[in-house]
C-alpha cells in the first residue's frame, strides 16, 4: 500500500523557514502597495476555459493547465473529435475551467464583471499563485506568486512617476540597493519604425532590437536585414545601438531621430515627464535609466514599459516589471479603459536577497522558549506560565512528552529555540523557573514576572 | 469578440473590503498559531494523482479536481477505457495531477517525505486553498480556504489540552466569545459497542448516534434496530441518550457505563486528565462540552475527536474542528506516527463575525488622505508631500488627473477616504496644505509637519 511520496515536476514544498521569508517578501510589498492607495483583491484560481483561452497567444494557450470535467465526462465529448483522436479539439469539450496563468487577464475580468461597484480610477494590487505548464528550469516552476499592482480607469503619467517611486520603495525597504529601474515606451519604438518606413515590421524589428545586450549590433542588424529591412533604414536610426549617457543626454539623441515621427516625438514627451518628475524627487537606492532595446510583452503594452534588474553583481536578470496597456478590458466588453501596472516576482527576490544575504536575522526566528517536560505536575506548572507568556506576544511551548531531558534539549537546540525553561519540584515549591539562555549556557533562577521581562 | 465575463460556479471574486475581513481573521488565527508554537508550511496546489486518489474514499475521489494532462493526452490514453468510452477508468491515463482536497494528506506526505529534515514532534500550521467539485451551496464552495494545525509525533495528551486553549485564544482575540468547544473520543464510542457487543457495528452506530439532535432518541433507536443492534444491547446503554449536566457529571454516568470495556476505560481516563487541566487553567470565553454524539470523520480519528460551534445566537454550524489520528502517515510507509490537529472553518467564521457585527473598525480603513490634483505644478507638489507620509507609514493618494473638483471629491467620498488634501497655488505660496476632514467638513491650513501630525 504505501507509495514512496513525491510532488509533481516544477511545484515545491515552502519548509517554515522559506515560508518565513516569502511571508517577509510579501508583506513588505504589500505594506508598500497599501501606503500608495494599492487595494487587495483575489480572484478564484481557474477561470472559465474561455476566459482564459486565446489570451496568451498559441504557446500561452498551450501553457494553460486545463481541470478535466467531473463525472462521466466522455458523455458530453466532442464526437468527431473523439473518433479523431484530436486532443487539442477534444479539450473544450471535457474541460470547461483552467487554472489561471496570470493575474492580468483575471483582473480585466474582474474590472469589467464588477464595473458598477468600483470607483475609477480603480487601484488594484493581487497577490496570488499562477500555473504554467512551462518545461520547469533553474527560477522557472509551474507554481509560483504574481504580486501585481495595476491602476485602470486613467492614462495620467503620474502613475507611471508613482509606479517608479514605488519599484525604489519597495527595493528600498528590502534593503537591496543599486536596482536598475529600466524604461522604454512603445510610442518610442512605434517612432522608429515609422522613422524607416517599417511600421508593419514592428514586431520583428523590436524582437531583434531586444537582442542588442546578448548578440551585439552586428547580429541585430544581421536579423533586421534578414526581415527585409534595408541598409538604408538602418542607417537612419544608427545611433541607437549604440545609445549611452544620461537619462538626459539619450533623449536629446531620441529627439534628433524621431523628429519627423509623431508617435515618436509622443513617446520623447512622455519620457521628459518622467525624467522631470523623477529628478523633482530623486530616487533612494535605485536607478532608472532608459532603455530602448527593452521590449517584454510588446503586443499588449501601448506605452511605457519597465523592468527592473538586479543589481548588477548578481547575475539573475529581471525582478520585475509591466507597462502600460490601452485596452486590456477590451476583450471582455469594456473599451477605452486605460491600464498600467507592475509585477515584482517574488521567487527571483527570494535568490537575490538570499545571495546578497539580505534577510533580516529576525525573518528566521519561531518559538522563543521551550519549557521542559519533567511530568505531568511540572507540565501543568510550565503550562500555566506559557500562558501567561503567549498573552503577553511571546511563542513559547511545552514539550509535550516528559522524555529524557538530553532529548528535550537535543530538540531545543535543532528547532534554534533561543532559550529553554527547567522547573522541577524544587522551583515549584519556590514559584521559580529555571531559566537558561542555550546560545551563552547561562542559567538563573527568576520568578514569572522576571521570565516576561527577560523575554520580552 | 467580446464575452459577458462570469467565474466557475462555487467560487468567489473577493472585493477589497472582503480580502480585508479575511485577511484580519487569518492573522488573528497566524498570530495564535505562532506564540502556540506553530511553524508554517505550503505545499503545491496539485499533487500527483497518486497521492491524493483512494484516500478520502469513493464520494472524496469523485469529488477531486483532475488536471488534463498537457499536450497530445490521448497519444497515452488507456486504450480499452478509450474504446469503452469509459469516463472513469480513462482518468488516470490522461490525468496525472489533481488538485488537494485538503490540507492533511498533503501534511502527510510532507512528513514522510520531508523526515529527515524534521524535529519530532513536529507542529506545523497551513492556510491556503483547497478544492472540491461538491454541489455548490449556502457556504459552501469549490474553493475555499483551510486553516490547519497538527502535531505529529507525540501522543501527549497535553497537546489536546493545547489545542482546547488554542481554539479559546483564537475564538477570543477575535471577540467572539461563547462559542462551544465539543469533545468526543473514539475509545468511548468504541467502548459503547464493545459493551453491547457491537464492535462490528461501530460505524453504524456512530452514524446513527450523531443524528441525536436532528431525530431523537426515538429515532437514533430505531435506526440502530434496523441496523440489528438488539433491544436489549441498547437497555445497557440507555443513559446516553439523555446525557446531561456538567462535564464531570457527564463523566461519572460514562464511567458506569462502561467499567467493563477496557477501551472505554481509556477514553474515560483521557476526558479526565483532559478536564482536569482545563480546570486548572479555565477557558477565557470559550465552553468545554462532552459530547458523545460527535462522530465527524471517524474512520479517520482514534482518540479525541473535536468541534466547535458558534454561539448559539447564530445558527451556522461547526466553525472548526479536529482530533487525533493515530497512523496517518502510514499511507505513505511511515508507521506508527501518532498525530493531532485542529482546524478553524475560515468562511463560517467570516459569516459569524459578520453577523454579530464583530469586525474591528480600523479592518474597513484603506487609504488616509487623497490629494486632489489642480494640475501639474500642485500634483507635483502633493507627490512630495505624500512621499513624506508614506515613508512614515501613512497611506496616501494623489488623484491621478487634473479632473474636476467635483468628480475628485465624490471619488474620496464613495472610496471613503477619510481626509482630503487641497493645496492651490496660493497654498504652494505659503509652503502650506489645506486639510479637509470629510466626516465633519472641517477645514484648516497646515504645514507639512502639521499634516503628519494630524495624519498619524
């Protein structure tokens, strides 16, 4: 009968002392999230098989973990399907619910399922697991916790301001320094499509442009030209390969060459808005630069977009990032309602402030004192000052079996439980408890008053 | 392209003042968890088929979440189940994960599997989600969220008496008092067959005993005549059909009852050393009850079985229960592994609080204060300051558009924000803010430091 147990490919199991820190981690984006007007939401874990499908394009489609229908299923299959043997046609047909792959899609439902009860601009943040039926690598699982925050219902620049202030909080209280806040816009590279004459290339222009860090100019304009863009048009727009300076300085470069775009000189403005803001009320740890290769969900972003690096010297790429999207809300019914946001991914955090050994001292600790268990008067003895002790904030516990003492401090010592309680009958005749620091071994003996000073 | 959006009957969009709520009730019940002595664990939202199918019998199977195998499923379907059109044995060749039904076979195999990392006795806490595909009714969903406690390895009878107080330090931090904590044990539901000479019959017997309440003693009678328990084996245990009186009242009558039965005599000694210690340490607001109707999950239990129900003031059934397990792990090929645990029923409880009108105030409150915008020199001007109020942790806004006066005020009013910021060109003057308490109408001029003073 018994089955030797695992859990399946890309899910974990969170010991206490990883679910400690996750919990840190989130509840410093969180208490940052709430201080900018942010408010909670949750929405259930599958969605309807429609709400979801089509959404994400064929790879995502394909990503999307599917919940088989109860009961006899088969019964309502799709018959041509299910002689065809066709899984992918078959699916709609045995499984009407998926488990959500993201927390936008979700979210627009949400805004346009509950439209009348919201106030606009709605400010949102959602902290919650997502599934993806990805090939599980090194910080790739097929479980893991968005944190998104995301205004709908205004296209004011100031989000985009406040949403940088809020990546430079949050790394701030975090206590990781040096983030690079990075920022592009769409209006941008739509300008330097326009510049060349390419617009319908947009994508594949943007996709190559993306490449610039790993593959270099040579092989960027290697791939452009192969999509048929021409030597001329490359020319044209030379100098951002190889754009450097300032915050400041790259936007003069940007005007010279988007002069003659519209959408373009629109991007130019509002990255001046920005720039403005941000150097009205400068940044505490991290840095923003502005960054024209950077490119992320393109077909969904329609005006900024971030990403946020680690700092340089740990080498695990991006740990967060969002924009702005025109019409999310669009495809469930609702138009013209403007969206913006910014995702933190939590699992990268977790490896970068575990690297740089960020976590504070405090995250690990749990229970504060274990009382020794001599039997069962000496048990009711300790009990009845643990009590006295959980009232007043500290976790202390009994061990529950009264083992050999040896054990009892074995597990005192293993468990990193700070200090340990010994009253036997002597102490109990006294109203004393014997009371020992396990890191220093110093012993004393103090009365119930003196335990809740020194624990405090 | 558009679709009315709507969610999967059983489960829940959760608005902010909803997460809220829970979220209050979860840390009360985390913040308990913890000064008991509690560690925090999380598991995968689906485990292996395996692990969860054949545990929680033929109803509990069927009431499981299947996850579609991804990709070309049918390439690997069951043949035969295929021709057959057989929806149930077709299952585990196309569906290789499933969603947990519950928190404690996942704990189980944690334990197991996690062994040699672990201090026994191990006391870990879980809160999250679990799923099941039941119809769908008043309080109660496909989703919903579990809030668990258990030891593992010790059979200490204490830890029963912790978790008695555990429950009453819960029920009380969140002023809920008078709930009824009721404790059964299956050494004395054993010991009544055993008596009667029913040992067979215990499931029956139970079953039928724990509708005392809905048919009466009649009833229960006759169900268990039917169930061929002789007239005459119920005259020997007559006097638990109308047991009453106090816990120790209620112990005297049990222990004549069943001075023959070995079993039932260990049950008795474990209800005593039980009531003696809560004696010597009295529940703050909760009630201890006898109740040898309680059968709950029995073929699961083998010692203390609990349940909680809320005050009798409102009608909503159990808002938590429990007991002990004696082989749980066994499933997974660690034996002899004694455990114990308790629940707390996280939407219940929501319901009672409600209704009693026992949410904390503060529990409603988001942001603090909303600058209004009059453009984009004052905006700019708020942004600073609110920057200084969030960075000494109060939660403020700046209305992102320069929008009407008018829009901008009902906004703070419908989100209801308590406290309002206008500040003009006359009050950028002046380095000043006008301050709007929106309850009273109130307005005055401050300085930054003003604001924060009031605002803290």
């Amino acid at each position: 009968m018994a089955q030797k147990p695992s859990i399946p490919k890309g899910t974990r199991d969170f010991t206490p002392l990883e679910v400690a820190k996750r919990t840190y981690i989130i509840s410093v984006i969180k208490d940052q999230f709430e201080k900018f007007g942010f408010q909670p939401i949750e929405t259930p874990s599958f969605e309807n098989f429609e709400t979801l499908m089509g959404k994400y394009g064929e790879e995502g489609d394909r990503l999307i973990f599917k919940i088989l229908n109860s009961g006899d299923f088969l019964a309502k299959a799709n018959t041509k399907a299910f002689q065809e043997k066709d899984s992918l046609k078959l699916t709609p047909s045995i499984s009407e619910k998926a488990l959500r792959y993201d927390l936008t899609v979700p979210f627009a439902r949400f805004v346009v399922q509950h439209q009348n009860e919201l106030e606009f601009p709605f400010k949102r943040y959602q902290i919650q697991p997502v599934w993806r039926a990805d090939r599980p690598q090194k910080g790739r699982f097929r479980e893991f916790f968005q944190c998104d925050a995301d205004v709908v219902g205004s296209d004011s620049l100031w989000q985009e301001v406040e949403f940088i202030q809020l990546y430079d909080a949050v790394f701030t209280s975090l206590g990781l320094k040096g983030v690079q806040i990075k920022i592009n816009n769409r209006k941008i590279l739509s300008g330097f499509t326009e510049v060349i004459g390419e617009q319908e290339k947009l994508i594949d222009f943007t996709v190559a442009l993306d490449k610039l860090d790993k593959i270099g100019e040579e092989g960027v304009k290697k791939e452009m030209l192969e999509k048929g863009i021409s030597e001329e048009a490359l020319k044209k727009i030379q100098p951002i390969f190889g754009l450097k300076g300032t915050f400041s300085e790259k936007i003069s470069i940007l005007k010279t060459i988007l002069d003659t775009s519209e959408i373009g000189r629109k991007g130019i403005k509002e990255f001046q808005f920005i720039q403005s803001a941000i150097s009205e009320m400068p940044l505490k740890t991290a840095e923003l630069d502005l960054d024209i290769t950077l490119a992320r969900g393109l077909n969904y972003y329609t005006g900024a977009i971030f990403e946020v690096a680690a700092p340089p010297e740990v080498k695990l790429g991006s740990i967060g990032g969002g924009g702005r999207y025109d019409d999310l809300t669009g495809i469930f019914g609702l138009k013209d309602i403007s969206g913006v946001g910014i995702s933190f991914g939590l699992d990268r955090i977790f490896l970068v402030l575990e690297e740089l050994n960020l976590f504070p001292k405090t995250v690990t600790l749990n229970t504060k004192v274990l009382f020794i268990n001599f039997g069962e008067k000496e048990a009711l003895y300790g009990l009845k000052a643990i009590r006295k002790l959980r009232e007043a904030g500290i976790a202390a516990e009994l061990y529950p079996d009264a083992a050999k003492m040896k054990k009892q401090m074995v597990y005192a010592n293993k468990r990193e439980i700070p200090f340990v309680v010994l009253a036997g009958p002597e102490e109990i005749e006294l109203q004393l408890y014997g009371f020992k620091n396990m890191k220093t071994g110093e012993q004393e003996k103090v009365s119930l008053d003196g335990l809740m000073e020194i624990l405090k």
